[in-house]
C-alpha cells in the first residue's frame, strides 16, 4: 500500500526550529520560517548543539547575512505562492519590500548576485511547483488551476509549465493517473 503526503514546509521548518530550541532551553522568537532572534547571546556550545540537532532534519544555520537574506526572499516567494488567503493580484516586488523591509531593486540585485537567477524565475518555478502539486493532490480543472495562481489564462499558464518542464499540464496529468493506476494495481 502507497500513501501520499502533503505538507507544508515553513510550518514543518517553524515546528521543528521551535521544538529544538524548546529542548536546549535556549529563548527566542522566530520571524518566519528561515529566522530565529535569541533573546541573549547562544554559548559556543549551544550553537554547536544546535547546528547538529537541526542539521538531522536538513536544516542548515547560517551566518552570512546576505545568503540568510536570500533564504528569507526565497521563503516570502513560497509562502506568498502557496498561501491561499494571499490576493496574489497586487504587485509582487511590493509585497516583498514591505514583508522584508528592503527596498525591491536592493532584493533584485541581491538575489540575482546570489543565486544567478531572477526573483521572476524564481516565481515561476515555484508556481509551476504548485501547479504539479494541484494536478497531483486536488480535483482542480487547469481553468481553476489558473485562477488560483492568478495566471492571465489557461494558455498562459501551459505555455509557463511547458518551457518550464518540457510537458504540458495535460500531459502531466495523464502520466500522474497512469502511475496512480499503476500503484493501485500493486
């Protein structure tokens, strides 16, 4: 028997940052999913405490400031993507500056310096991200799909998730429904 999962990572990265933190008796307040503020100073010790027991779930602590910035955009982007409550029909680079309190272009140029990619492919690539999910997961027609991420159309949308993955959406749902056949046949 298959089972399959669906979860979401900044509340899974909050829970298990939380827990850890709890366990060493360290205080704090998390801001966001890739942000945590100490209330004093970690020892040395803490710190290396710290590091193993989350480097067990995947989750790396780092201390430059700028890639931690970007880790921070890259999180807004997938929160802003994934969340459903968000009215994604408002200017994006808005949004970002006012969550991150950086102006648009320093983000940009930041992020393009670091990653060597846009903050727009970024985007895309995490809706197309979403779009699989929604194929996969959910009874969404592709129309229905489109409105949920705010594409200007079901053409639009296609086009993004073609040159993104090589497919079309329909081909995409065709090859996930023979493989959920499959599996239900084993």
């Amino acid at each position: 028997m298959r089972v399959y999962v669906k979860f979401d990572f900044n509340k899974t990265c909050k829970t298990v940052l939380g827990e850890q933190l709890d366990t060493l008796g360290i205080k704090y307040v998390l801001h966001g999913a890739g942000e945590v503020e100490f209330e004093r100073p970690p020892t040395q010790a803490e710190m290396l405490k710290l590091e193993r027991t989350l480097d067990r779930y995947g989750i790396e602590v780092m201390d430059d400031q700028q890639v931690a910035l970007v880790q921070r955009i890259k999180d807004a982007i997938t929160e802003w993507v994934q969340d459903d409550e968000n009215p994604k029909k408002y200017n994006f680079s808005t949004y970002l500056s006012e969550k991150l309190a950086y102006s648009y272009t320093y983000l940009s140029s930041l992020f393009s310096e670091t990653t060597y990619s846009s903050i727009e492919n970024f985007i895309i690539l995490k809706k197309i991200d979403c779009v699989k999910s929604l194929i996969i997961d959910s009874d969404y027609t592709l129309t229905e799909i489109a409105h949920k991420l705010n594409y200007s159309s079901v053409a639009h949308l296609s086009a993004q998730f073609k040159k993104t993955t090589g497919l079309t959406p329909s081909t995409f749902q065709k090859i996930i429904q023979k493989r959920k056949e499959r599996a239900s046949i084993q």
